[in-house]
C-alpha cells in the first residue's frame, strides 16, 4: 500500500508526504518543496517533493501510488487543473491518474491527523489553531483516542491566528513572520503605553476578534495608536503575545472540560508560538502536551498521508511516534562526490571532535546529517552551530551568516538528561517548541541563548532521536564543561533550509561560516 499526501495553496508552503506499507509497518518520506525546488515559502505545485519522496521509498512511477490525498484548499474538484500545470512542465507526472485514486479532505482535519498520529497518544484533546481552514474554520477541538479522532467544536469566528497576523502586519513584518513578532514581544515589556484594545470575546472554541479585525486582510478595522518606532513596535508585539497567551490557556482548559483527556495535541500555525505552548504546559491544566515540529502547513501533507492510511485505508497505528527526521537520503558517495567537486577548504575525515575545538573557540560550523528535519525549525541535521558561552557569539553569527533583526534569539540545544539543570523544564523538549525560563545561576553560562527575558527555546537532544548531533554536543562538554550548543537552521537570510549535500557546501562556501561537519567529514575554509 502506498499513500501520497499534498498541500498546495496560494499562501503557505506547498510539500509532499508519502507512506509506505509492504505488510511490515509504514515507512515515512516527507519534504517541502521549498527544500527541492530553493523558492523560500515556495507555493509550487509540489512536484519536485514528490519526486524525491518516491525515490526515498523505492517508487519508480506514479502508477504504484494507491491514493493520493489532498486538502481542499486547493478548491476540492479543482484540483486536476494543477494535475494538469505539472503536465504541462513534464512529460511523465500526475496527470494521467485517475480520479478514482484522488481524495479530499479538511484542511483541519489534516493538522489534526499529523499531530495525533505524530505522538504517544493513545487517548488526547487535538487543537488546531489557524488563520483558515477549507471551510473558513480558525479553530477546532477534536477528540483522538485508539478509535480515531472525532470533530467535537469547530468556529469560523476571527481566532487569535488572525489577530496575530494582523499586529504583525502592523509592525511591519509582513505575511508569515509571526516568529519575528514572538521574538520581539519580550522587548515591550513595561514599555511605552497601551497600543490595542483587543476586545477578544471568549465562547468554548471561539476566541473572537471580529469586532477590531477585518475580514480577510489581516488589518484592523478599528483605530489604534500609530505605530512610529521600536519602541511601539515591541509594545505592539508584546501586547498580542499576552493576548495569545490568554488565548491558549483559555482553549486548553476548554479542551480539558471537553474531552476530559489527560494529553493535549496543538496543530496550526499558532502550534509554533513556544512560549504560548509552554504557558499551557505550565499550567498544569494536562499530563503533557505534545506539538508536530511541522504543525504549520508544512505539516499538511503528513496529515493528508495520515488520513489516507489510517482513516481511508483503515490501517491501524502500529509505531510510537513519527520521526521529525524523513526527508530525502544522501549516500556517502553522493556526500563524497560534492565535496570532491568543490575547493577552498581542507578536508579531514572522522572530524566531530576537530568541530567541537573549534566550537570551543567561538567559530561557525554548519552541520549537514542523514535525512531532513520537517518543520522550520533545524534539529542538528541542518543546522549552524555556535558556542552558547560567549555572549558576543550571537552578534557575530548575525553579522556573520543569518543576517537576521538583532532581537531574534537563537536556540538551546541540550543532552536531555542534563535539561532539567539549565532549564525551568521536567521533561523532554525535542523540537524547540516549550520556551521555558533559564535557571537564574546559568544565564551567564549560556549568554548566547538565553534571550532578554531569560528564556529560551530549547531543544533537548537523545541518542536515539540525534545520534550524531548527540555525539557532537558531548565532545563539546569535553572540551568546555557546557552540555549546550547554539543551533540555528543552516541557511542565510531569505533562502530554504539547505537540503542537498551540494547545498549545504553551496552554502557554506558563500557564507562566512568557518567549517562544515557534513557526515563525519569536517570541512575547514582557507583563510
């Protein structure tokens, strides 16, 4: 059985998803077409995603595919008409499958299916919290036990997802730059008078905007103090993150009177505001609370693969959990042949440790392992590393690389067993999702991390989730006594995360990064 999840619509980015059953348990391929095709945010048709998916799994044409799922934001029988553009692009593609093999499904329902099914779960209160859904839907509450998962509230009122795009639309930043808001908001505390009125009415499932938010324009319709500076800017930023916050907490414990699980699933845009998810993990309202590294629309294709295995094919969960890491493979030899075409650096093989030394000095290494992380966030396969311990190291990786605002923290990432000693946390973090408090004596440890209101978004990292980033991490304590690196996502400033080997050099040679670990070959630039 093979099932191929899509997502493509005018706004987010578009990806593939496939799953394979030969009788043995599902086998996983995942990617976003930005990663294959280099567009950031790419709305493609995801053609190229597809393509690499099938070659992960042994698939040699579309005629093997069983069904194809797709959420209908792409307009629900429309969705031959982008058959059709990738036939017109190619001479061997999707056009010619039948209809017969093609399902819809609700955009909500996707984000449901890919956090649920994601997690240990057996029994869990399912959030999605969006801007809109395939049937105008901002939030919706299910329900997911051993059985499946059932809708129990849905509201097309203007959620907190839209009152959130919209102030940052006002700061600024523009469409799908809602991390830069969540990373400013920390700067306008106690800063500068009171910017919104929100006036946010809470009913059940509905946290409701409409009477100071426009339809459909992520603007306001009601005057508020201009916006002139900063200053402003992070009032703005912090007023919505509160009101996110409120927001969250408010849905939680409706979940909790809801369903009555012990376990909450968040999916949906607003599943990647951290510091919202650890407020409700803070609160004790459930047992634990889990949210797909992809819970923003790069997650629908998952969803949609998940829902035509388990819900259309009947298929029942057989596995744990679902690996964050299931993009492409690259094999040694392809790793070796793009090293070999490529020059200005000196090569040493086995070099983790090498890597470390020079982490412990303050340089940039960027690190290329095994498949892809999905979601935005790097996880030490595709990332840039950096010492937490010298506070000028964020600067300089600014400067140097990312090329991002000043107020963007960068992230933590930890050996899990030593988490708790650095980190207000009592249990794994392992897609930076929870921005917990740094534990006071360690903020001048880890000043490279810990962000202007000592916290920071950690990442803890296991052997058998992060073999390598693991080993990495522990050569690093060796040399410094610091269980911590800092990890960025391995790209510059307005491109995709790097996904190829050949990208990844690409990358490092243009950048002033000072080395690239990529497998166990450590690459050293020229001076």
């Amino acid at each position: 059985m093979i099932v191929l999840g899509l997502h493509k619509d005018p706004w987010h980015n578009s990806g593939a998803t496939i799953i394979r059953d030969d009788g043995d348990g599902p086998q996983f391929a995942y990617i976003s077409e930005e990663r294959m095709d280099r567009v950031k945010d790419s709305r493609s048709f995801p053609e190229c995603s597809t393509r690499a998916c099938m070659e992960e799994l042994g698939i040699e044409g579309i005629e093997e595919i069983d069904l194809i799922v797709l959420d209908y934001i792409l307009n629900g029988d429309d969705w031959r008409q982008d058959y059709h553009q990738a036939k017109s692009r190619t001479d061997v593609f999707l056009a010619d499958v039948p209809a017969s093999k093609v399902r819809t499904v609700n955009h909500h329902l996707c984000h449901a299916f890919s956090t649920f099914y994601s997690s240990s779960f057996e029994d869990a209160a399912v959030l999605v919290i969006d801007g809109r859904g395939s049937d105008h839907e901002t939030q919706s509450l299910f329900h997911g036990t051993k059985d499946g998962l059932e809708l129990v509230e849905t509201t097309d009122a203007i959620g907190i997802g839209l009152l959130y795009a919209a102030v940052t639309n006002v700061i600024g930043f523009g469409l799908l730059q809602e991390g830069k808001t969540m990373g400013l908001a920390p700067y306008g505390d106690g800063v500068g008078s009171q910017i919104f009125d929100f006036k946010g009415e809470f009913d059940g499932i509905r946290t409701d905007y409409s009477a100071v938010c426009a339809e459909g324009k992520n603007e306001f319709k009601v005057p508020f103090k201009a916006i002139s500076n900063d200053e402003e800017q992070a009032r703005a930023a912090f007023e919505v993150q509160e009101e996110c916050e409120r927001a969250m907490l408010h849905l939680a414990e409706y979940a909790k009177a809801r369903t009555g699980s012990d376990y909450l699933c968040i999916s949906g845009g607003v599943g990647l505001n951290s510091v919202s998810n650890y407020k409700c993990l803070q609160a004790n309202i459930f047992k634990d609370v889990f949210i797909n590294p992809a819970a923003s629309d790069t997650g629908i294709p998952l969803g949609a693969a998940l829902y035509g295995y388990h819900q259309l094919c009947g298929q029942p969960k057989t596995y744990d959990t679902i690996s964050p890491f299931l993009g492409p493979s690259y094999s040694e030899d392809r790793i070796e042949t793009a090293i070999k075409a490529a020059d200005g650096f000196e090569w040493i093989r086995n070099g983790i440790d090498h890597a470390s030394e020079m982490l412990a000095k303050n340089q940039i290494v960027g690190c290329f392992q095994g498949r892809s992380e999905m979601g935005p966030r790097a996880l030490g396969n595709r990332s840039i590393l950096m010492s937490p311990i010298d506070p000028k190291n964020k600067d300089t990786l600014n400067s140097r690389v990312k090329h991002r605002e000043a107020f963007r923290p960068f992230a933590p990432a930890i050996l899990e067993e030593r988490v708790a000693e650095y980190f207000e946390i009592d249990r794994p973090s392992p897609y930076m999702l929870f921005v917990p408090t740094v534990v006071p004596d360690k903020r001048d440890i880890i000043p490279a991390v810990t962000h202007v209101d000592g916290t920071a978004r950690v990442q803890t990292v296991t052997k058998e989730r992060n073999p390598h980033f693991r080993r990495l991490v522990e050569s690093f304590e060796a040399q410094t006594g610091v269980p911590v690196l800092l990890n960025t996502s391995f790209n510059d400033n307005g491109e995709p995360i790097v996904e190829t080997p050949e990208d990844a050099i690409r990358c490092f040679l243009k950048t002033d990064i000072d080395a690239l670990l990529i497998g166990d070959h450590l690459l050293i630039k020229a001076a």
